[in-house]
C-alpha cells in the first residue's frame, strides 16, 4: 500500500510459512487468492532473500527486531552455548523445538526490542512474543498446545488447516476489537502440507487460500471502519519448500566414522568430538571441539578437521559447506 502518515496507521504482518513465491504467484495469476491479488494490484509483489538460517522462530526475528537471527541471539532452532552465557541445566545445548521453545524470548538479545515492545500488538502463533500481553497473544495457552502438538506429531494437515481457520477468525475478531498499531500473524498450514504431501500438493492451496481469506477479512473490517487508509499489509514467508533426494543423519554417520558426537536429544556426553545441532530445513550447525570456549576460525582447524570436510562433501546429500574464515 502507498505510504500513509495517518496517526492510526497499522502495519500487517502475515506469515505463509513455508510459501514459495512461484507458488504464491502461479495461485494468484490462476484466480485462487482474490484478497492476495487485490494487494499485489495496488501494491507489488516481490521475491526476496530469506535469512540464514532460513528456519521458523529464528527466521522470524527479521520481521519482528529488524536483525538478522544470529545478531538477535537466535543463531538456529537448535544451537551449543560454546560460550556458556545463557543457563541450561545439565547442557550447553539449546532447542526450540518442544519445550525449549519457551527460552526464545530470553536468549532474544534485550537491545533487539521488537514489534510487540515498541507499539499495541496483537500477535498469532509467533514463536518470539516478548512484550506481547498475553491477552493479545492468539494460539496459546495449554489447550492450544495440545491441539497444536496432537496435529504435529500426528502428520495431520486437515488439521492444521482448521487451526489456521480458527487462528484467522480469533485474529480478526481480536483485531477489530482491540485495533492494534501492529497485527503478526502467522499460518502454518503452508508448511505442513508441503513438509507431509509436498509443495505442489492441492492441499498447499488450501492452506493459501485460508491465508487469503485471513487477508481480505482484516482488510474488509479496515475498509468499514475506516483503519485501511492507514494501514499497511505485508505478506511474508520465512522460506520455502525444495524436494530432497538424498538424506543423511549426521549425527549417525558422524559416529560411524568414528567421532564421538553430541546431539538431540542425549546430550550429557562428554568429551565429544563434534556437537550435531540439526537446524530443520536441510541444516545443521556442526561444532568443532565442542568443549573450548572460543570459536577458533577454519585456517586455525583445517589440520585437524579438512579431511571431514572433504567427506561431507563427497555425500550426495551435501550440497554445501561454510566454513567460519572471520569472527564476521
């Protein structure tokens, strides 16, 4: 939408988990997501860069603080504390998925304020929710958790379609009720259909279309009561979905090449050779030396550890490797 400087102007953030721009615009260009196409007519429609690492919660970050996950203090959905700064009972090892989840906002770096500290928020299935009451949190609370992790580890995309609906509907209500300076809602539906039945599926659709009408209810309710002149609508992915041939765990194959690992969920090893935290979507950070306390640059290891490098790289499920060279 055009610039406004209206002193009720209200900036919309949603997130299509896991859309891919190519099927985002092949779902508008076919008549499919009438509220998305209005937007794109008066707006635009852009193809970005997401984050490193591209994952959901870390990926996140950018939308909220403006930083990019590593500078915010969320390096990967699972990460080690070489350092030891942050407090973890028994381990240095730190996930998001599960419980952890509940540490974001703590590990989040306090002069990263974000969206939900700087203006009145209503926020939806955010992972990051420091300085959002939670009265104007929507998709929490235990019964939620239940449904959410009953749908998740059950593969179910029918219901996590309905989760969407409902998050749609409760969001608009809160919405129009409250009027909020900023509006974050994320829909998961996208990525769990595309992660169970691949991306070009017809139910990764249906979840767009449930994001569509998420976008045209808000926007209608703004047109009524006269909030659309100020506000602005942002429609966002973290990433999106490519198919995979081949796969490796590595923690597996690390330790049948003789290095002692450490990774979810045992991680009361010691001495271990390599630290495996598995960051989703075809990452992974590995930690050399796990137990120094100082992350030496790659020319400082090369000696010891080039001949992994070279291993990885020969498996057909390695596409790529960085390597540190600069604290930067």
């Amino acid at each position: 939408m055009p610039a406004s400087r209206h002193h009720d102007a209200c900036v919309v953030i949603v997130v299509a988990d896991g859309a891919r721009p190519d099927t985002l615009g092949a779902a508008i260009d076919d008549g499919a997501l009438p509220a998305l196409a209005r937007l794109r007519a008066g707006g635009g429609m852009h193809t970005v860069v997401s984050c490193f690492p591209s994952v959901t919660g870390p990926a996140y970050a950018p939308f909220l603080t403006g930083r990019l996950p590593g500078a915010a203090g969320l390096p990967g959905i699972r990460w080690l504390d070489r350092a030891r700064r942050t407090f973890a009972l028994r381990s240095r090892a730190r996930s998001y998925v599960g419980p952890g989840g509940l540490r974001i906002d703590d590990d989040l770096d306090p002069a990263a304020p974000t969206l939900f500290e700087l203006a009145p928020s209503v926020g939806a299935l955010s992972v990051i929710t420091r300085g959002l009451p939670r009265g104007r949190r929507v998709g929490s609370g235990a019964r939620f958790t239940l449904r959410a992790a009953r749908a998740h580890f059950a593969g179910d995309v029918d219901a996590w379609l309905a989760i969407d609906r409902d998050l749609a509907r409760d969001v608009r209500a809160r919405v129009r009720a409250l009027r909020p300076r900023v509006v974050f809602a994320a829909f998961a539906g996208v990525d769990k259909a595309s992660h169970a039945l691949g991306h070009e599926a017809p139910r990764v659709r249906d979840a767009l279309a449930i994001v569509d009408d998420a976008v045209g209810g808000l926007c209608r309710d703004a047109e009524r009561d006269g909030r659309w002149r100020g506000m602005h609508v942002w429609v966002v992915s973290d990433h999106g979905h490519a198919p995979v041939s081949a796969h490796d765990d590595l923690a597996e194959l690390l330790e049948g090449w003789g290095l002692r690992v450490l990774a979810h969920p045992w991680l009361a090893r010691r001495s271990a050779d390599v630290a495996v935290m598995v960051g989703g979507n075809a990452m992974a950070h590995l930690y050399l030396e796990p137990a120094a306390r100082e992350r030496e640059p790659w020319p400082a290891r090369e000696p010891r550890w080039s001949r992994l490098v070279e291993r990885l790289l020969e498996r057909p499920s390695v596409e790529l490797v960085l390597l540190p060279h600069a604290p930067d």
